[in-house]
C-alpha cells in the first residue's frame, strides 16, 4: 500500500512538472517564433511538441486515478 502511495506521489510531480515545463518551453518557442518571424509551420512544431506533452501528463493523471479508484 504504501509503496503504491509513493508510486502515485512521484508520477503525480512527473505529471505536474511536464506540464509546467511543456507550458514554459511552449510560451518560449512562441516569443522566439514572433520576434524571428518564423512561420505558422515552424509554429506548429512548438504546439505540437506541447501536445504531445499534455497527452503524456494526462496519461500519468488517468493512471494514478486507475490506480486509486481501484481499491
């Protein structure tokens, strides 16, 4: 139980971390992208780089409540 605990704990901070830093890196790539006038594609890497990350983070999310709603 407790080992599950700590399990759930540590993908909890993965989960908040990616989330943090995918935000941060993607509001960077999107102020880099303006000031050198990058284009809508070279754009759409950033986003798609972002929502990849968020896809990840939910993934870590939807696991932890599997696990808690389990029991």
């Amino acid at each position: 139980m407790s080992q599950d605990r700590e399990k759930d704990r540590r993908d909890g901070r993965k989960a908040a971390l990616v989330i943090a830093g995918a935000t941060i890196l993607w509001l960077a790539y999107q102020m880099l992208g303006t000031q050198m006038g990058w284009s809508a594609q070279v754009a759409l890497i950033g986003d798609l780089a972002a929502i990849a990350a968020y896809i990840y983070a939910l993934a870590l999310v939807w696991r932890i409540w599997r696990r808690s709603s389990g029991k």
